[in-house]
C-alpha cells in the first residue's frame, strides 16, 4: 500500500523506471481456471506500444510481456501472476543534459523535492512507460470479465486538441492509430499531428472509456463508491487532469428533471448517471471520460531552474509522443477493467454471488 | 476497508443512515497534542448545517457533535476520535410512499440490486447527511494542517447552474448563503434559486477548492498518487460527476507551450498543473473543481418503476435542497483536508520529515 | 489502518478509554439481512462483563449496548454497523496518584514515549475495558457464521497458573465463572484465586479456542494466511504472549510420522494442524491455545520510576481482574469469529462460492 | 492486499512457485538514498539456500537476485524495488505421482478445496521456496535498521527436535550448519540429523529471533500492535505453528510479581516483555520464538487419499530438508525486520519523528 499497488481484493502492483533493466507488475486475487496466455496479454500491449505510428514516439521497444508465475497448464491457478517487459532500446544518453534541470510539467521537480534523489533518464519512474504493466494486467481483467461475466470495456478519443470525434462507430475505432471512431475526423488529425510535430510542440486529447454488461450492485458506498474508485484510477494515469462520469461537467447546468435518468419496465430514458447511482452500478454502461494534458517533453525550448537555483533553458530530446493521448486507450480500459474486476471481487464477498429478486430493468 | 473508511495512516470510518437513531465516525491516526474542541468541529458543522437559509432544505437538525474518545484534557491523545451526532429531526414518515418505488436518479434501484434490502427513510446510508461526519473529521484536519503545518483549505461555489461567478474575493464567500467570492452575482442566484423553488426543480453547481501552503512532495506514485486520492475523495461525495485538478478539462485542447507551467527562481509562471506534477505536489496552490449534479429528489412528477416492475409515477416528499451543490463546499474542503492529511503522515514516514536542499521556488 | 481496524471485507473498528465518555466500533461489511439485535450482542458482552464473580474486577459496568446504525427492522442492511457503550462507573480518582509513574508491566512507559502524552486513568486506551467492543463486534461474526455457515465458535480456559483441566465437557464451561470445562477443577481454582487475592497477586492462564463446521478452503496464501491473521488477531488481545495452533510447540519435538494428520475417506487420523494447511482451512475444527500473563495491576508494591527518571515505589490502586485470563474466553471466541468471518467473505469473493468437486473428508 | 502482500507503509508482495520459471518480489516503500547491492542481498539468501549442507535438502539452486528496478547510481531511488530469482534445478519429474494425491501434512488437500486446482510440482505456491525472496526482502530492511537505525536482528535456533541449546554465544550461530548457539550441542544435532535420515524421517525445532536497538514507541494499538504484527509475519512463514512474544507461555504459571519487569533509572530489571508493552516497543530487546513442524515430505509411507476420494499410500519422493526448522533462522530475522521496518516508518509518520522528552531507560 505504500502507493504502488491498486485495489483490494484483485491487486496490481508495479514497478520499474523507464530505463530500468525491466518492468514488472504482481496481478493478485486473480480466481482461478482463467485461459491466460502471453499471447493474450501481448495483443493487449500491442495496441499501446510505442513506434506504431509516426504519430507516436519513435522509441522501439518490443514490449515482449513473460508471465512468470500464477499461471499452470495453460490456467490461472489463484495464486500471484508475476510479469515482467525487458527494456530493450533505451537511449539513456539523451537525458544527460536534463540531469540536473528540471524540465516544465515535468515531476522532475516535485522527485526531487520529495525524494532528495531521481532516475532521470527518461522521466524514470514518472515515464508513462510504466503503464505497460497496467495494461498487461488488465489484459487479464478484461479477459475474466469478458468471458466471466460478458463484460466488455472498451474506449475511444473522442477529442484530439480542438478536433471532436462527431460520428460513432466502434468499428473504426481500431482502423486509425488515434482510436477515433470517426473516420471522417482521421485525416484532420493526422494533418493536425503533422503540423504539430513540425512545430515541436504537443497538445491535449479527451478520451472515452464505456463498460457494457456490468451488472447492477457493483460498488461499495461510502467511500469506495464504483465512480470514486474510477476516478482514483483514471487520474493515476500519467497526464491526466480531469475526470467525469455520465454527464459529467455537464451536469452543472442541468436540471433535475433533465439530468434524473427515469426508469420504465423497458429500461432507463437516458444515461446521465453514466450506470452509476449511490456509487453502485445501475446495470446500465458505465460511462467516463478524461482530460490528457499535452505532452511535457516539447523540442522547443521553455524557462525553468537546475537544481542549485539557477534559471536555464529546457530543450528536451529523447524521443516523445506528441500527444500522450493518442496511446492512452488502452490505459484507460485497463483501469476501468481493474477496477471492475475489484469490485465485482468485493461485492461477491459480501453478497456471495446472490441476485437479489429485484427487477433488472437493464437485462432485457 | 470495506468501503466506508478513507485513509491510510490518518484515517475516517463513518456509518449512520439519515434517519437512523445517529451517525458518527472514527478518526483514527490523528497526531497527539492537537487542541481540539467541540467548538471547533462545531463551526465547520454549522456551515454544512441544513435549513441555514431559504435555499437549503427546511429539515432542521442541530447537528451537535460529541467527542467520545481521543481527547484528553482538550488534546489529541494519539487514540481513535470517536465522534456522534444524534439525528433529532427524522420525519421518517414522508418517506413512506416511496418504499417500494426507486426514485429516479437515487440510489434507491442500485441499493435494492446490491443488498436486496434498504433504509429508505430519507435515502437510508446514501443521503447527503452522511457527509456531516465527514465535515466534523475534516474539521480536525484542517486544524491540524493550518496549525502544524500552516496549510490552509478553502472552497467556493464557482457556478450555480448557468450563472458563473467571475469576480473573486475570498471575503465574499463567507457573506452568502452560496458560499460565491462574487458579490455582484449573488442577488441574481437568489433569484434563480426562487424561481427554481417556485417550479420544483433543482439545478447542478461546480464547487473549487484550494489548499495553500502545501509543501512540495506529497503523494505516492504511482497509483496513491496525491491528484488520484483528491479524484477519489471528491467523487466520493454524494451528486459529484466530474473532478478537475488544475486546467483539468482545459488542457485538451492546450499545447504543450501553453500548459507547461515555466519555473523561475522567483517562482512558478503558472498553474496549469493545479500544484501537482507526477502525483506529487510542487508547492504552488491545490487547486480542484467538481460538477455536482442537480438534486434528485424533485416534487416534479417521474417516470420509474416500482420493486415489482411496475410502472410509476414518483413524486419525492420530504425536505431537500434544491441544489446540493450549495452546501456541498464545506464538504469538498474537508475531502480535500482529510486526504493532504493522509498524505502528509504517509510522507513524513517515508522520508522522516528530511527537507532536501532543492530550492524550493514557491517558497519566497 | 491507522492501527484500530481489523480486518479487509469485514471490519471492525473501535475507539474508546477505560474512563472516557464512552466506548464504540464500527462494524463495516455485514451482509444484509442477518437478524440481530442488541440483545443479541448484549448476551456476549455480559460473558465478558466485569464484577459478575469475585474473582474479577469489582468495577460495576453495565456494559449496555446500543445500536446506532445498519440496522433496519431488525435486520442488518449491509452498511456499517455502529455501536456504543457508555462508561457509568469511572473512578478516575483512583488514577491521580499513578499520573506521573509508569506502573511495570504496563502501558504507561511505553505510550508516554510514543505519544508524548496519555490519558492515565484507568490505562486510558490500553485498557482491556476496550475489549468489550471486540466483544459486541464478534457476538455479530458469530452470528452470522453460525445461522448462515453452521459455524461455532466457542472457547474455554485451559490452565488457570498451575492449575491444568484436565477432563473436558463443553457443557461445563458455562457453569463456573472460569469457563473451564473440568467441573473437578474448579473449587481448586476457586481455592487459588482466594489464596492469591489475599496475597494481592496475579496469576496468568491460558485459553483454548476451537471453531467447528469451518469448510475447507479459507485463507489466503501467503500473508494472510488463515492461521496467520489468527495469530495476529490473538495476539492483538491484551496480556496475551503467545499463541498456538494445533499441536503448537508440541511440534518442535514432533517427529513428521507423528505429526502428520493422515487422511482417509473417513476423515483425518488426528488434528496436529490444528484444522489447518499451507493457511487455508481443511475442514477440522481449527483449534488455538493462548498464554494470558498475569494482571500488572497489583497491591503489592513495584519499583519503577516517575516521568522525570526518579526512582518510585508503585502500588496500583483501582479494581482489578487478579488473572485477566478468567474474562477473556469470550474475547478469544470473538477475535476467532471476526478472522473467520472475514476470510469467509474475502474467500467467497475470490471463488464465487464455487464448491470443487473435491472430496471433503470432513462432512461426513 | 490479496493475501500475497505484507506491511502498510512499507510493503512486500511475493510471487512465484516452486518449480515455475522464478520468484519475484516488490519492496515498496523503502526509503530513498540506502545504499543497496546485489551482494547485499545474496550474503543473506545464501544462508538460507538449499543444498549448502548435508542436513538441508540436495536441491542446487544458485538463488541469484537480481535487482530490476528502485536502485539507481548503487541507491535506492524511493521507488518500488523488483527483484526475481530464477528457478533453474527443478526435477519437477519427481512430483507426477503425487499429482493426484494428498500428502498428508501439506497443503495439497486445502489448496485443491480453494481453488480447485494446483500446480502439485514442488508443492507449488506452498513451497517454503517462497520463502526466498521473503529473505531478499528482509535483507534491505535489515541494512536499512542497522545502518539508519543502529537496529541489529538476529536469530538463532534453539532447539533441534529434541536438544536444547544451553549455553549461548553469538559468535557460534554463524559456526554450524544449525544457526545453533551452543558449540557443544553440535556434535549431538549432527548425529540426531544422520539417525534421522537413515530413517526417512523428520523432525520439528524452535527458532528464537532478537531485534537489539528498537527506540521505545513503534507499534499502533490496539490491532496492529507491534506483538501482533510480529505474530502474524511469523505465523505466516510455512510450517510455524506457534508464536511466543518475551515469557511467552511461561506466563500463564507466572504471578504477576514475577512477571512485571520492574524499572530502575538504569534500565528494566528483566525482559518477560520481550520488549513490548501495550504493542509498543520498550527500547529492551524484542524477542521471539517460534516452532516449526517437522517437515511433511517424508520417504516413510503415510494414509491418505486421491482426488477421487480412494485410499492411497503416499511417499514423496523430491528432495527436502528433513528439518525445515535448519533454514529457517534467516527467514525469522527477515520477517521481523520487515515488520519493524514497517513500524519505524509508520510511527514516523504518526508522531514526525519527535522524541518526547520522557527518560529512555533503556538508552544508557
């Protein structure tokens, strides 16, 4: 708990810096008899690996997940799943000179301040390279509450800067390298990310997850609400600023009668709630959405101070993402699959798996 | 750990139901040799108070907290705090029609799917009123903070529906009911709030709050982040859909010139990051917003359905705000005071209370 | 977690001084719809309640409980339960004169260097008077294991200082204010007691645990272990110095022919487990033993020092249990409940409540 | 905190079985700036590592550490620490008879009825394998006592089966294959050892460990008192079936006169405390012990059953240590430094590392 792990009952821990020799998670309070594979949890890894498309950071890394426990003839056993990705092409070298700098929007400084001391090369272990780890473990989440449960937990960007994603199909959503389901947005991206790699500069994206097939009652009020747990989780990736759920900020302006989903025989009216009333699941999908702030790491150069106080100019090489965006979902549907998987954990704890004779206006 | 405890190393377990006989809390891990009285817990409480203007709901509760435990010639013992307030005025009755029906936008559906069972007096655990216990252990958090560390937590309503505040003066928030720092907008939200009232409808608010003097170096990457358990915590108050931290939403469509914050000796040039950077606070403002949504208990006829399918029509008696965001700062401050608490305790674990020789621009 | 919570699913959480206003916990995690009441809870605490035979303390408490929440028509409802006790029969004067010394064996010495500061009357928060609410949280585990799970847990004094019971009868132990279940023992008991009372001396004792109908398949390798968070539970009672399981530190003479329990279809061949393997429960009834050491509080004065470092002569006033072993059957019984009754629900989360079709030698 | 997790502040998660592709671990939580080596960390696996002497099992395991992440420039950087052991001499071969079998004493029969499944080579999860990277972990929080701290732990055995070490010299423990503290005993075990083993049999022992050094003040009541904690962590290392605090279960025929130990500003006058009082440290040596059953894999045959619930006669064949209790001291020590460790930075976060001005008796 000292800030590595997350959840209660299934948890992840990580660990690993960006230019370590590897990195590695601990999946615990996986149920057994799960079909799990390296394959599996690569194909999970795949969608985020870095140097897929030239709207990505330029850094190869096979990102080669081995499972090294938990898993025997082909299963889960319930015991802990060790993982580990060898790093294979660090560039160390390009982070000599920002040793003792402190790049802007960078945690360069806040390390330092509260560890005295930082791995440098390559953001260490503020990198979002560590969320290769959150996604290998919720490779395995997914893959439980897919088959378990019919749950599925999917996401999209649905904003690129100033760019919205108009249309929708999930279809398209893995046909472009920004998970756009508009197709029609994609070359407007893609011009947009041009310009801005020319210009050196980076910028923000909005990205949307959804969980379909939950079932009403996940959720522990009242602190450990389903949402607030989302929310700790969501915000615990790298460069994310905000988070809503349903409406969100949109509730703001709303008024009750506008933003109460009403309930017939048949199913909710509407989703503002984003499937979440009280903290717990309504039945209906879970809905959230986050804001990625622009990627820190820019080639033009910004004010900051070095270590003993003096004022200098930050050029950061290295090899970056322009938009730290465009990789983030699958990071986000694995945060939400983790947290699903808690949950539903937890829940059958206490209830033992009971379904109450409550109509379910949201399995017909 | 079973959902309604927050915390690590100074932490708030609450229980009570709205019109159950109390409800009460335990702050456990609070520092010894803090002076505190009732009287301090008491003034936050009478902040949150109900029926404190024609705006909040008539229920009139004294809500008069007891110290029970942790408190030994008017200080901090080190031991658990326990803490109760009785409920005096239930009027449990005017719940009565609504015990077999969900009321739209409630609890009342998700609550029945996880237990198969529910408190509906006045919404049973998942009322508002629970949050008084988390204001009184609040209370001793922000003492403690303001006190030992020079730390100080504040909120204010930043929007009430459609009308924003856009002056600011923090002398302003303690003179109105809304808790506004714009004085100029105030005489036009008490209008809104009347017609509202008049047409039985409620409306959404977004609250802001603020923590200054925060040393740099709280939080614990990766997942204890400290901007993750601030998400966490917020959304964990009840009607709460949508948590910023800093330029939050803004920074989709931020470059990365725009939203890097630059640093100069003299300081930090801005504050995108909202005084967190990699999870760890830098030392400039904590800033965070949260969209609260409208309240659902409306006297406008709903569609639902009652515990048998049925269809209904539900109108909510009983007394409620017609916005919860109104009362709800005094609420987010001690969300907020609570977790810079938890963390401070866990940092200073950590790394012994060392200050290391980094120049600290935010401390001039 | 700060120290006074137990537990994952099914917490308990206590506050409370042997002379304060009141004493109370937090029960977070009962499933709904056990039926229970504070009759029900009150029925152990008067088991544990002082001044009931003249071989305990003569403090007069009635040790009334009263339910504050997740309660609702006389059924829990899922959310946490809160309870309290008041304190009637302080004699704090009693304390004045031990304010500024640090009486052996106790936890004066030991709390002034922690915090600084302690609530002297009485122990303050280290008195066993905080028992009493492990007792009312467990008289609801108890419950609960034994109406849904078939479950009893039920305990019994082994050895009062040199005094062995050796015949055993379970129907014994509620007839004699010792709780030993060798009837021929107990006027030898009684005899002791009379002679050390006289004496104005102490005496230690150990108690014997025993929980029948467990099914197989509790606990959580490799940490929290079933027998593991016994151990920790027992030993988290006061004045408690050891703790057993099975065969214990008979064991360490053990050759593995004898102490191995072989299995048959009919059952295992012998108990020296102890009802568990590798941590997890086999069926057999899970049997513990724990070593109590005398009362410190005693007459006859000790050499200690003062909070200044002079040398002092101690004599504890007050009303004292001379052999605290004789009360805690009942807080034994409850600390097993409460780890059972959590690693039931912690179980049932990870497995679904999925009974394997593997043989149990233990049901037949 | 799925059961494979230690500590709060800082923690230790394990994984691995017994003949899978390796062991791993993650240290979260370790202060920033320990200087820490792989060799560090060898010197003490290699004293628990099989094969080393003809009373341990034959297994030839290198038990190299590698250090994956969390050490930077020969430091440790404040963040979590990976570390893995490869497996490379499994015979997994020899465990296919028992594949569908119990063997009685193991934890074959409790995991199948937990999981329904169980990777049977080696014992799998149950392994005391597992126990290496306990020992990996236990040896950075022992450098990080000793060096920040001045905190020494250390163990010995003090019984083999039926011998008693009776003189005591430190300087002996690191002489013999036995951690035995009394020279002349040796002789006597080694003969004990090879008459054993002609036998086919096993046999228990008694494993004493002392934390030299401790401040007065770590520990939190009531539930993770510092006795408690201690308690749980040793119970959890495979085979443990008692845990004894100072007197242990001397003190049940103990009076309280003779119990107490009584202080004098020169300090304590005897240490039945075994260094905790109320759960808290008292600045004397902590002392434990602890037994180990003898080891359940035997060459003599043993009853039991099949999956299939047919009576069978099982022998095991593998190599294994006939007295688990040989290698177990260094796994003692670790478990205790892990928790002190834990304990120092817990109250250091509670109290900011003050001392308070109260007479240290036990620091002259």
């Amino acid at each position: 708990m000292s800030g590595n792990t997350l959840g209660k009952l299934f948890t992840v821990t990580t660990f690993g810096e960006s230019h370590g020799l590897a990195l590695g998670c601990i999946v615990d309070g996986c149920p057994p008899g799960l079909v799990i594979s390296e394959e599996d949890i690569q194909s999970e890894l795949d969608r985020r690996k870095p140097g897929t498309s030239r709207y990505t950071t330029q850094r190869r890394e096979a990102d080669q997940v081995k499972i090294l426990s938990g898993v025997f003839e082909g299963k889960t056993t319930g015991t802990p799943i060790g993982m580990v990705i060898e790093n294979t092409d660090q560039r160390s070298k390009d982070y000599g000179n920002i040793k003792d700098q402190f790049r802007p929007a960078h945690a360069d400084y806040t390390y330092m301040h509260k560890y005295g001391t930082r791995d440098y090369r390559g953001g260490g272990r503020s990198s979002a390279r560590e969320t290769a780890m959150r996604v290998a473990a919720g490779a395995i989440a997914k893959k439980y509450l897919r088959e378990q449960w019919g749950i599925v937990v999917r996401g999209f960007l649905s904003q690129l800067g100033p760019i919205k994603a108009e249309a929708f199909d999930w279809a398209q959503v893995a046909e472009n390298p920004f998970f756009c389901p508009d197709a029609v947005k994609v070359p407007e991206m893609e011009a947009y990310m041009q310009a801005l790699n020319k210009e050196g500069n980076s910028i923000g994206a909005r990205i949307n997850v959804v969980a379909e097939g939950v079932p009403p009652g996940l959720g522990e009020p009242v602190f450990d609400r389903l949402d607030a747990d989302l929310a700790h989780a969501l915000m615990s990736i790298n460069a994310v600023k905000g988070v809503e759920i349903g409406a969100g900020f949109e509730s703001v302006i709303q008024k009750g009668t506008e933003h109460r989903d009403e309930l017939t025989p048949d199913g909710f009216l509407s989703n503002n709630a984003g499937g979440i009333l009280g903290g717990i699941s309504s039945g209906q999908p879970i809905t959230a959405s986050i804001a990625l702030k622009p990627t820190s790491s820019l080639h033009l150069p910004g004010r900051s101070i070095d270590v003993h106080g003096n004022e200098v100019e930050v050029v950061t090489k290295g090899r970056h993402d322009p938009c730290v965006g465009i990789r983030a979902t699958p990071i986000a549907e694995a945060m939400m699959a983790i947290v699903l998987m808690d949950h539903l954990l937890r829940h059958r704890g206490q209830n033992g798996g009971v379904q109450h004779s409550i109509p379910d206006i949201t399995r017909r």
